[in-house]
C-alpha cells in the first residue's frame, strides 16, 4: 500500500480544508454513514480523521455466519466498500459518489470479535476515483482487502438528510 496520493484531476489538495469545511465535510460524512438504515443491522461506526482515509469498526458475530460458522463474505463486501468509499469521498465535498466496481480478497476467516476496515484514497479524476480497504482482526492480522472504483453521482450531498443533518 503505497503512502503518496494525488488529487483528482480539478480539486487540489486540501481544498475543503482551505474555506474551514473539512471538519465539517468528515463529521457530516460520519453521520451520513450512521443515518443509512443498513447500518442499523451491524454494530459499527465510522471515523474519518483526515483527507482520504476512513476507519471502520465493527464486531463479527454469530449474527453475520455463514452455514459453516465463520463470517459471511456479504460483511468482508459491505465493510470494505464503506471503508473505500468514505476515503475517496473525503475529497468529494459537493457529490454523492457510487461504487462502479470492487475487487474483494479474502485472506483469513474470522468467527467473532472486534474487526476494524481502513480505506484509503489511491488516485482519481474529475468523476472517477480509486480507493483500497482492508480488514485486520483484534490481532492486527488482515483478513481481507479490496479496491474499488467510485464515481461521482447526480445526487448532492446537501440533499441527502443523514449528510445535511
């Protein structure tokens, strides 16, 4: 995972920072996160502490099984996308973006316990932009990872209620 990133092409760096809004962008992305009525089936909360990365923590429990009594594949998916997804949205002040693909890895499974997704911003462009996620157990090992690419929608995030609120 590399440590460098550039802006989409047409926003600079830190550009919600320079107008005093980026704290403002990443708590309002906090609780457009918590506001999604999917989020009220996992017990999970996102935290956004700078530019292009998110952190995820949740907790893998019987709930989330598959028939042979590990986690399912749906919350590796449903958490790394989030993850990937808030960290290029970090840049994106104005849009609602949707994910376009996403390329998933298991590495480990897990049964139960504390699992945290970090994502992180690789690169982007005016409407397209490239993130990566990652699982890591209360160990610290990595479970799985992905890399998905995001796009930006018609939809405001003003609009929005959870974002707005």
């Amino acid at each position: 995972m590399s440590s460098t990133a550039t802006p989409p092409e047409g926003a600079a760096a830190g550009s919600a920072k320079d107008d005093g809004g980026a704290e403002f962008h990443y708590r309002a992305l906090e609780r457009l996160y918590a506001s999604a009525p999917v989020n009220r089936l996992f017990d999970s909360t996102l935290t956004i502490g700078s530019e292009g990365r998110s952190r995820i923590a949740f907790a893998v429990t019987p709930d989330t099984h598959h028939a042979a009594g590990a986690a399912h594949g749906t919350i590796y998916f449903k958490m790394l996308d989030d993850a990937a997804f808030y960290a290029a949205n970090t840049l994106v002040t104005d849009r609602f973006l949707l994910t376009t693909s996403f390329n998933l890895h298991f590495t480990r499974p897990i049964r139960e316990g504390p699992v945290i997704a970090e994502g992180r911003w690789i690169s982007g462009r005016r409407r397209v932009l490239v993130a990566e996620a990652w699982l890591t157990d209360e160990e610290g090992e990595m479970i799985g990872r992905g890399t998905g690419t995001f796009m930006r929608s018609h939809i405001a995030l003003s609009a929005l209620a959870g974002y707005a609120s």
